[in-house]
C-alpha cells in the first residue's frame, strides 16, 4: 500500500508510552512549507524512515506562506487527511499514548464553541457512525480567551471531555500547545499552554480506563462535524506534529520563541542579493510611494545588472503573474581601486542607486503611451568607446563619485511594469569606468559591468561582450529557475511520487516479451518483438548502419540538431562496443537538447498559437516556455497532460492560463477538449464539434461533455457550433445537441479504460470535487492504457519514422502494426513512473533504431529498418547555425521593443537561441515600420520546410512535401549564405587558419556537416579547389570587429514616423548583406572555400535523417 493513505500504515511500529523527544517518536508532522494546489504534505516519520503524506484543502482551507508558514481555514475549511484505520500511525487504542505539539493563531470566536485544531472521525461522512469519535484536541470558549478541550467517545458510544482551566488569548499571536494522553490511563494527561502546565477537569463522562473507538475515518485538521461553523477553528494553525507516545519534560515546557523584527537581508560575501517586490504601485511615474523593507521573493547572482527577473511559479511548478509592476531590488558589496569613477546606470523604466547609503544616480520612470505617433528613438548621450547603443525604451544616467579602495555598499532598485506595460526591466544594470576627463569621454576606457566582490569589473558594455554575457546570465537564470519551481512545487513533487508508487504495486504489465528469434540480432527487448514479426513474414532486418549515421540520427532525434565536432571526437574516442550506449546516455543527460528537441513538435500538436501583435481566431498565449520547462525537468507524462488539463498559470508569461485560450472562439474549452483528444487519447473528435462523427465513434455529448469538464460547469452549444437541421435532414450525418442545450460534464468516450480510477487516486487528487483533475485522472491514470500507448507510439514515432499505429493523432481506424510491442512499452512508461526518457532509451539502444533506412515499403510497415525522414524545419536550422558555429542573430521577436503595450495586444519573445522560439510575424497592418527585419530570414525558411508560424488548429503530422523554394532558400537565401560566409565568427573559418593541409580541412569540414569522414571524391574536390594558393591564404590582418547591426530605435510607439519605415527597409538590407567575411583570409582563396560549403550543403545529403 502506497497511496496517501495507505503511507498512514506503518504498521511495523510499535507503540510507545515512555517519554521521548519529540524527534524520537512517530507520528506526521506539518510545516505547511511544501503547499501543492489543493493539497497540503506532512512527513510521517519513524527514526530514519519519513514518507509524504498528502491531504486534501477542503472547502476555503488555504495555506499561507507569509509571515511564517500556516494553515488558514476560513470559514468552514480544513485539511483532509485519509487513514487506513488499524496499523495505522493515526489509530490508537487502549494503551497507546497520543501526543500534540503545535502552534495555534487563535482569534475570538463569534458565538462560542469549540474550534477544532484537529479531529480523528466524527466527519459525517456516507456511510460512518455519527459519534465516532477517535480523538479531538480543540479551543473551547467565547470572546477573547480560550480554554483547551480534549474529546473522545469510548466503544460503547459514551464520550469523555477534558477541559484546562487555564485559558490562552485569542488575539491573533502565536500560541504553542502540548498535550500528551495515554489511553487507558486518564491520569496521564498533562497540557500545557506556552510552557505552563494546566490543571483541568473530566466534565463530560468522567475519568475513564476504557478504550477509544478506533477506525478508518479520515483525520481533519481545522475543523469536524461536516465542516459546520461551529466546529471550524477561528486563525491560523501553525506547525503541527502528532505523535504516538509520551513527550520528554523538555518537550512539554517548551515556550513559543519571541519573534523579533527580521533583520534586513545582507547579500552574502562577493555576491549580489537580489530582491523582487510584487504588487506596488503600477501607476508610478515617480519614487514616490513607499517600498516595504524585505521581500519575500530572493535569490542571489553575480552581477549588478538584470536583464531579466527570475519567474514567479505558483505550487504545482507553473508559472504564475507577479503584480502589475514590481521593483527590483539589487544590494551587494563592490570592490573598487581608489580614485575617480563614473557610474552608468540603465534600465527601462525608473531605477536609483545609492553607494554607502548616499543618492548616486537616477533614471526617469518610463513615460510614453502607447500611441504610435511618437519620436524615433535616440542611441543614448553617454559616450565610450564601443558603448552599446540605448534599446528602444530603455533610459541612462551617470554619476561621478570617489572610491578609496575600500568595499563600497551598493543598492539599485529598478521599476519595472506599470499600468498597460509589461514587466521588462530592459538591459538594466550598473557599469562604471575610471572617470575621463571632461570632454574626452571618447577616448577614455569602456564602461564594464559592476560586480559584486573584490575584483569588480566585469564585461565591457559592447555589444560583442553584453551578448555573451546576456546569453551566459539566460542559461544561469534557466537552471536557477529550475531550482525555485521544484522548491515551489515540492508538495506536488511528494504527490506525484505517492501516485507512481502506488501505480507500480497496483499495475499489472500485459506484455509477455518473446524469446529471441535464432539468427536475428537483438540488443534488447524491442528487437525480440521486431524481429518474431520479420521472421514470421519471412523478411530480414536491414543491416547495421555505420557509427557516424548513428550518431548523427541520434543526435537529430534527440537534441534537435547534427552532432557537434566535439561530440564527434567525444563518440570516437570511447571504445568501439560501447560508444553508441555511450553516446545515447550524453544526449539524453543534456536536459536543454532534450527541451529544445521536443517542444517544436508539441508546438504543432497543442496548436500553440501565440501572436505578435493582437489577437485574432483561436490565438493562445504563448505556452511555449511551459512546454521548454516541463522536458528541462522531465516531467512525468502523466504529470505533463495532466498539468495541461488543469490549466493553472499565466496566461501570457509562459504558463498554462496560455494554453486555455483560445480568442474569438465561441466554444474555447470544445476547441482545447478537441487539442487534448488528439495530442493524448489518439481520439480525433473534429467533426463533433458540429455534429455526431458518421465515420467515427464519436458523439457530440463525447466532446462537449470534456469540454464541461475543462469549463469546470456545464458547457451550452453555442449557435456556430451546429449544423442546421435542412443540411442533414436524409444524411448520415447525425445532430444530436441543438444550439443552446447545455451539456453537463462528463467523460463519456467509450474502450479506453479498464475501470474507474482507484479510490486513493482520487483522493490523493481531489478528483470528486474538481471536474478538471478528474479529467485529468481519467485521462492519465494507468487504467486507461490508450494514454501510455499513445505516448510510446508517439516516441517511436518520432524515431524509428513511422508509427506502430501510424496515425499518432487518430487511431479510428489505425490497427498497431506490433499490438505486443505496443503494450510492453506501455508498460515500461506505467512503470517507469511514466518516465519518457526511459522508453526512449530502450528505442535508441535497440538494433532495429540502429539499422540502415528500410527502403521498401513491406521494410517500413515491419520495421526492418527505420523509415528515412526529411529534418524537420527547426532541425534543419539549428544544424545550420550548429555546424557553422554562429549565433542566430535574430534580434528581438516583436513589434513593441519598449513594451509600451500590455501583454495582451504585443508579445515580446525575445531573442532566439533555437528555433523552436519564433513566430509568425504577421500582423493585421501592411506596415514596413511593423516589420522584423533580422527574423524574417528565420521564419520564411522555417515555413518553407514545413513549420507554421500560425496554429489555430492541431497539428500532429506535418507536410513535408517538396517544393522548389526549399532549394531556393538554401542556395541563394539569406541563411544558406550565412552558413557559407566566412566571417570571423564562423567555425569554417577557424578550420580554413588552422588546418595544415587540404585533406586535413576536407576531413574537418566534411565530418562537421555530414558527421562522417570524406570520401575520395569530396577529397579531391577540396585538393582541387583549394590547393591553388593554399600557403598564400592567410592575410596576415586582423579579424573583424564583432559584428551586430545597428539598432534602427523602431517600435509601434513610432510606427507613424516616415524614418521608421525607412530605416527598417535599410536595416532589411543590411541583414541581406549577411556576415562580412573575414579579411584574414585572402578574398579569391576565401571565396573557393565558400563555394565549396554551399556545394556541400546543398548535396541531397545534408537536410536528410540518415
């Protein structure tokens, strides 16, 4: 028994009457520190041994996190923890002793009564005697005091009441509570109230040895009766711990601690605290509001500077909206040698810095409106050498100040949001510079990043190394965001963990793996299936494709992209027998390739349909960042649909609020039932929509009944929403919902489960009361098998080319091709815990992943060999960006650089690192000055091969038919000359300097593009080529300059400007222009070189899965 209840049953625990510390006893204990949506996790614990327990927030039951951590009941709430009666750590019979620690808020109760603090049994649940009463620990009294009560009903129905005669206040404070009884033994009880030991007296019943009823009945805490008012606690319970056995003098004495005012918070030594303070003021134009003096949102960084704000993540680890505006505070300690300094402080809206207490700097509060007749904006008045250019929206101020060579306090805060903004911070930070003399500002040094610690210079302010920086500060604030989502998600984490426990006593495995095929190469149990099919037909398995193809298809599957010339040699280099295992282990260790890999396709198949700029039909918000965060974290498959079911989070900064959207639409939880159908049942309901599917078995009720699931109440079929009655009237078409009626929810979807969801499931989900996590459950649970199947056909899917049930989305009429393999790795998903790298392990290491490409159809369908595939549009251009070395240089992904709109009417989706992350820049105005420029490559050879910038429907198989624009894109198409231009930044270039021969650089560069070696003929091409003028081909000049284009200060503040739209039209030209080539090597020699790397990436070769 693993369930959350059936956890309660350690039954190997023996009782205990001796006093103990409270840390020696068992029992459950809880902090409140690890609240989950709906539930509350306590820790059972017995010496070493300690389980989650989880329970259900029933009613307006909430746990708070500040001032300190505490469960607030309301005015009929508690938590519901379920028992397994008998064995149990709650269950206590004659002889057995039951202790209390906790800590209580009381306040005065209106009306008197007793205010439970918990209560075993008693609940008036179905189906329990109305008196059952285990055992209850309440407050008892009217107005401003309280006297404690204990209560228990003997087996014979009588109960025994206690009552202190001391009393504590009920104004709010914090109040510590002991109580220790053995049963049996009336005298033993002892209470004591903040440390002081109180007498009391048997009023109800008498003293009594008889026994408790003992049974399974839930535990409450904060309430009973029903939850009637009368019974519900009146505050906030604080830390709770119930205990079997008898408390130490030292534990029963114990006094509340005196809770002094926090001090304020100290970045520690060569780190900078930073500090994010939610909800003030949005309609701030000035500091003139007053800040509080401790956050409760902290972390700390390295630097002075923040270009970005850690994401807030509510308690199952999704991301959730902070205020309107927040201030970002940042405090540290800086190290400067002595003398004059100049200070430069930026950011997008209000920022002010003092050092050692003292004003330094201040930057204006962001003040435009959102019109579109405004000025274009400037570069910024500072001057340095190389100073980055001021972005769009963002201000600067500078201050000169003295440093002795001593550590200087530094403290900046930065507004950032406000009224109709989004909460961007800009590329806020604070950089300094030995001072220049007045008027050679120009020639002086660059201004650096401040940093925390003795030595405080950090990058330049240039573009070059703010780049770097910025990328390097995205990829540190990724792992730190992982952190505070777990931290913030540990009570679902325990859930979740309780739930596969439980899956893996409860399931059984329905595949029977086949004994191996004689003479048929196998690696594992995937082969066995495989190749009884093959032998049976009578057919052979391709034979083994060659390390280099593995390793680049691999790679491909995997991580999104063509192996890298360091995993190349990584490959090489491990022994022969070994390094394809070896090789699947790295690729699927690498959380980010795994994310990046996967989210382009879930894009398409959770119609993902974010916009640039206001929203029209069936627009989502962009959930996008979810999907990243939930395979960075492996999450669980059954957690994933679940959390989509849920819906919880932003709806426009990356959480699922996002994916329940769905603009303009009529029935916007019909379309998400229809997306969910598809993406996790293999059930395509499209035509349910408007009416009963003729081909499908699939009613109307069967979508809209989700659809009332989703709504959370009973969905009404809108007017668009039904054929009229003359267009079906003789046809097979049936309409059995008219326009209006309203539809209660309900799963109703039929052959896809084995039985009802297990009891403790349920529970342990709040699945009764919450028709959204009962969808959930009925959807992911391991009863209903459809899901775990449709999840692994969707993994082989994706790697071996096609489908054991070829139609991913859609199995009416797909029959699987290997119904056994199907159902084993089903299997190993359930009881894996769900865990999808796992079954893609077992796919990558098998023979049949490993073979050549089947090139018959009979091959294909039995999977002789996987079937060859196109790259994917998003595979094809990180390999070209992944082989070349270069960064994409896209530039930021929106039309409101400033962020003077709200969230709603203008998206900003920063600066591509894949290209999983950009959108269609479409908008609804025929506009040059609304145009991006630097993305516009991307997204046209994107939507070339197959991707789509717009999503207002599912997609689970793309088209991947050839056109003549793909070719036309990669020979002549700004991209395919990026990738062939030698510009300093390229890895072709590095390659060209170092190599001591043509054969070595036709080695190098063919392995880089194709991962394998070159052959003779590729040889021969390169000695052709390229040895004319090989010892004449370095320059002997300098390389180039980072090169970044400059910032055209366009933005939909002033898409009415004329030089807006001129200055987009010159920047669209200077992106054509593409890299300049690098000037150490000579031009005729270079451009050799470049030929032969397009004729390279245009071969057939290039864009295809081996």
């Amino acid at each position: 028994m693993t369930s959350s209840a059936a956890l309660l049953a350690l039954a190997f625990l023996a009782p205990s009457a001796a006093p103990a510390e409270a840390e020696a006893l068992p029992g459950v204990t809880w902090d409140w520190s690890q609240p989950s949506d709906g539930m509350a996790v306590g820790i059972a614990s017995a010496g070493e041994y300690k389980v989650p327990i989880a329970g259900t927030l029933e009613n307006d039951a909430a746990v708070a996190a500040t001032p300190t951590p505490r469960l607030n009941v309301g005015q009929s709430g508690y938590l519901r923890v379920r028992d397994t009666g008998p064995g149990s750590l709650l269950t206590l019979g004659n002889g057995e002793a039951l202790s209390v620690l906790v800590t209580v808020h009381p306040q005065p109760k209106a009306g008197g009564g007793f205010g439970h603090i918990l209560s075993k049994g008693r609940t008036n649940a179905k189906g329990r005697a109305p008196n059952n009463l285990n055992y209850a620990l309440r407050l008892a009294g009217e107005g401003n005091r309280a006297a404690l009560s204990f209560l228990f009903a003997d087996k014979a129905g009588e109960f025994h009441r206690w009552t202190s005669h001391d009393t504590i206040p009920c104004d709010g404070r914090e109040r510590r509570i002991a109580f220790t009884y053995t049963f049996g033994q009336p005298d033993s009880l002892r209470a004591f109230l903040d440390g002081k030991e109180t007498a009391g007296v048997w009023d109800m019943g008498g003293a009594t040895d008889k026994a408790p009823i003992t049974d399974s009945d839930d535990l409450w805490i904060g309430s009973s009766m029903g939850g009637s008012a009368g019974s519900t606690f009146e505050g906030a319970i604080g830390s709770l711990r119930l205990l079997r056995g008898t408390l130490s003098e030292k534990e029963l004495t114990a006094r509340p601690p005196l809770v002094a005012a926090r001090p304020a918070p100290r970045a520690p030594e060569g780190r900078a605290l930073v500090e994010v303070i939610d909800d003030v003021d949005g309609k701030a134009r000035s500091w003139n509001f007053t800040l509080p003096r401790l956050a409760n949102d902290t972390y700390v960084q390295d630097s002075f500077a923040v270009p970005q704000i850690a994401h807030a993540y509510g308690p199952t680890g999704v991301r959730v909206d902070r205020g309107q505006a927040v201030v970002v505070r940042v405090r540290g300690r800086a190290t400067l040698p002595a003398g004059e300094w100049e200070l430069l402080v930026r950011s997008r809206s209000g920022a002010r810095v003092s050092l050692n207490g003292e004003p330094a700097a201040n930057v204006r509060f962001f003040d435009r409106s959102s019109s579109a007749h405004q000025p274009l904006y400037p570069a910024g008045e500072v001057k340095a050498p190389g100073l980055r250019s001021l972005r769009p929206g963002d201000a600067e101020a500078t201050y000169r100040f003295t440093a002795d060579g001593e550590p200087i306090s530094v403290l900046a805060e930065f507004y950032a949001g406000g009224s109709g903004r989004r909460r961007e911070t800009g590329e806020a930070g604070l950089f300094v510079r030995p001072a220049p003399a007045e008027g050679e500002e120009t020639l002086g040094e660059a201004f650096r990043l401040l940093l925390p610690g003795d030595d405080s210079l950090g990058p330049a302010l240039t573009d070059g190394e703010w780049v770097v920086f910025t990328e390097s500060y995205a990829d540190w604030l990724r792992k730190l965001d992982q952190t505070r989502r777990r931290s913030a998600a540990a009570g679902e984490i325990a859930r979740w963990n309780a739930r596969h426990d439980f899956t893996r006593d409860a399931y059984t495995p329905r595949a029977e793996v086949p004994a191996p095929t004689e003479g048929l190469p196998e690696k594992n149990a995937v082969d066995r299936f495989i190749n009884a099919k093959l032998a049976a037909e009578g057919m052979e398995p391709r034979p083994e494709a060659d390390d280099a193809t593995f390793l680049r298809r691999a790679a491909l599957d995997v991580v999104g992209r063509i192996p890298t010339p360091e995993e190349i040699d990584q490959f090489l280099a491990d022994p022969a027998d070994e390094r394809r295992a070896k090789a699947v282990d790295r690729y699927l260790a690498d959380d980010l390739g795994w994310a990046d890999g996967w989210v382009g396709e879930w894009q398409d198949v959770l119609a993902e349909n974010p916009t640039i700029v206001n929203p029209t039909l069936n627009n989502t918000g962009p959930f996008r960042d979810w999907l990243h965060e939930a395979f960075f974290d492996n999450l669980s498959a059954d957690r994933f649909a679940t959390e989509l079911i849920r819906m919880n989070g932003s709806e426009y900064s990356g959480g699922l609020g996002g994916f329940a959207l769905a603009s303009q639409n009529d029935a916007p939880f019909a379309a998400k039932a229809h997306v969910l159908g598809q993406a996790f049942l293999a059930s395509d309901m499209t035509c349910a929509r408007c009416h009963d599917a003729p081909s499908r078995p699939f009613l109307q009720k069967d979508l809209f009944g989700m659809a009332a699931m989703l709504k959370r109440s009973s969905q009404t079929v809108p007017p668009g929403s039904s054929l009229p009655p003359e267009l079906v009237e003789n046809s097979v078409v049936k309409v059995t919902l008219k326009p209006g009626e309203s539809v209660p929810p309900a799963f109703t979807l039929q052959g896809l489960r084995d039985g009802d969801p297990a009891p403790e499931l349920v529970d342990l989900f709040n699945a009764e009361q919450d028709t959204r996590e009962r969808l959930a459950l009925l959807v992911t649970d391991y009863q209903n098998r459809r899901f775990a199947e449709v999840m692994v056909n969707r993994l082989w899917t994706r790697y071996l080319g096609r489908g054991i049930v070829d139609t991913p989305h859609d199995w009416s009429f797909g029959e699987p091709s290997h119904p056994e393999l199907l159902a084993y790795l089903a299997d190993e998903l359930i009881l894996s815990g769900y865990d999808l790298k796992h079954v893609a392990r077992l796919i990558l290491n098998s023979h049949v992943y490993g073979r050549q490409i089947a090139e018959e159809y009979d091959e294909r369908e039995l999977f002789a060999g996987p079937t060859r595939e196109r790259m994917t549009a998003e595979q094809l251009v990180d390999s070209l960006f992944s082989a070349s070395g270069k960064r994409l240089k896209a530039g930021l992904v929106t039309i409101d650089a400033d962020g003077a709109r709200n969230e709603k009417q203008g998206q900003n989706f920063g600066r591509p690192r894949r290209a999983w992350e950009f959108v269609s820049l479409s908008t609804d105005r025929d506009r040059e000055s609304l145009t991006v420029p630097r993305a516009e490559p991307f997204v046209e050879l994107l939507g070339a091969f197959g991707w789509r910038g717009s999503r207002p429907d599912p997609r689970n198989v793309r088209d991947d038919s050839p056109d003549v624009t793909q070719p036309a894109l990669l020979e002549n198409g700004v991209l395919g000359e990026r990738f062939t231009r030698l510009s300093d930044d390229s890895r072709f270039t590095e390659f060209a300097l170092a190599a001591d021969s043509p054969e070595e650089l036709a080695e190098r560069t063919v392995r880089t593009i194709f991962t394998r070696g070159p052959n003779a003929e590729e040889v021969a091409l390169f000695k052709d080529l390229l040895a004319d003028g090989w010892s004449e081909r370095k320059s002997g000049e300098p390389a180039n300059p980072p090169h970044f284009l400059e910032n055209p200060g366009v933005t939909w503040t002033n898409q009415f400007i004329s030089e807006a739209a001129a200055r987009q039209i010159e920047l669209r030209k200077q992106v054509e222009a593409g890299d300049p080539p690098s000037a150490r090597l000579t031009d005729d020699w270079r451009q050799r070189y470049e030929d032969v790397l397009w004729a390279l990436l245009n071969s057939p070769e290039f864009p295809f899965v081996p």
